[in-house]
C-alpha cells in the first residue's frame, strides 16, 4: 500500500515522496490555503488572549477595590462608576 494524500486521503505514486496528489492542484491548494488561514488565525489569536489578560488584570483590580470598601465598611460614593470608567475601549 502507497503513502496517501495529506489533504484528501488518495494513494499517491510511489518513490516522488510527495505529501499532496500531484494532478489536479485542489490537494496542494487546499492545504496552502488551510495554512494561510491558520497563519492569520494566530495573530487573532494573541491579540484575544492580550485583551482577555487585561480584562481579567482589571477584574482582579475591581474585586480588590470592592472587597475593601467593604472590609473598610464604609463605601465610596461612585467606587463602582470609577472603577468601570478605568476600562478602556
């Protein structure tokens, strides 16, 4: 049994070392397409996990200023408006 297709599965002539079908193009195209997209998906990727790490960074930090007030028992008129007015857009 031939190596087959990286993309559709189909055996491939032997001895070339070939990981796409040769003829047509779809197999090569396909998966350079898949590789462009994943390429791309990447940087999507880093800027999500930045703007969640802050998102949580400022979470943490509203936590904190309401846990205080209410240890302090004695709460600032606005903390909660001050603190969400801290979040940039």
């Amino acid at each position: 049994m031939g190596d087959r297709c990286g993309w559709c599965g189909g055996v491939l002539p032997s001895g070339r070392g070939r990981r796409y079908c040769p003829r047509p193009r779809p197999c090569r195209q396909a998966a350079y397409r898949a590789r462009r997209r994943a390429k791309a998906a990447i940087r999507a990727r880093v800027a999500l996990l930045q703007i969640s790490q802050e998102l949580q960074a400022h979470a943490l930090a509203l936590d904190e200023l309401i846990a205080g007030a209410l240890h302090a028992q004695q709460g600032l008129p606005g903390a909660h408006c001050i603190a969400a007015a801290d979040f940039s857009s």
